[in-house]
C-alpha cells in the first residue's frame, strides 16, 4: 500500500514524494513488517498542540505525533507532522529542513513500528535507527 501525504493548512510542500515514499516502504521492510495505511499529515503548530493536548493530555506544539493501527506485521497508522516547531528545531540543531522533516517521518514510522523513545537508551537506540535510515535515502 501506497503512503499518503496530507497538509492541513500549511504552506509547506515535501517534494521528491514518490522517492520519500519508496524509502518510507523501504524502511518498513527492513524492519521486517509490511508497509499497511500510512497517512502523514502536515500541521500549523496550534493544531499538533490541540492533538497533543487531546490525546496526551500535554499544552504544547510538538514535531511529531504518531497513532498506531498497526495489527501483526503490519504496519499502518497517523503521523501528525508539526511542521513549525520541525522548521524551528532545523533551525536549532543547524541541519536542513527537508533533513528534519525526514528525520521526524521515519521517528513516527520507528513508533509505529514499535519502538519507544520514553527511556535514555531507547532514546538512543531510536535517533541511531533515524540516522541509519536517513543515510540510505537515496542510495
């Protein structure tokens, strides 16, 4: 199946999408699980922080937020991209907002995929994960 991309009143567009998609497949295979229905939604800062106040019961924006509807192997759900606070942390960490847009997709696909990022080493092991994937875009 074939991820989708959405904005939701933003200006910001991707580019390169059907690459970005194939990568998106690419990574959930190497994961051994099986690409099901994605949806990755741009979002204005106010809106992530409604959902991140609905779901998570926490007052703030945030890059990204991911439901899972995953079922066995298969890997499908919503990734709500806040694509504000993702320009102004490129911006912070001095890399390149496509980088960082990438980095935050592949972060909510490694949730939906099952890995956690609440603990120090999980934390770890999850930017590892996003930086061996971001490295073999393209390649």
């Amino acid at each position: 199946m074939e991820p989708k991309i959405y904005y939701r009143n933003v200006k910001f567009r991707l580019g390169r999408t059907r690459d970005i998609k194939n990568w998106i497949k690419q990574v959930i295979r190497s994961e051994s699980k099986v690409p099901g229905d994605l949806s990755f939604i741009f979002v204005n800062d106010s809106y992530i922080k409604e959902i991140n106040k609905e779901f998570l019961k926490h007052d703030w924006s945030t890059d990204v937020i991911a439901f899972d509807n995953s079922h066995g192997n298969i890997v499908e759900g919503e990734i709500y991209l806040g694509i504000e606070t993702i320009i102004a942390n490129a911006r912070l960490y001095k890399t390149g907002i496509k980088k960082e847009v990438m980095r935050v997709m592949i972060h909510g696909v490694l949730h939906l995929i099952g890995y956690d990022d609440r603990e120090k080493e999980n934390k770890e092991e999850m930017r590892k994960k996003e930086d061996l994937y971001l490295d073999k875009f393209g390649k």
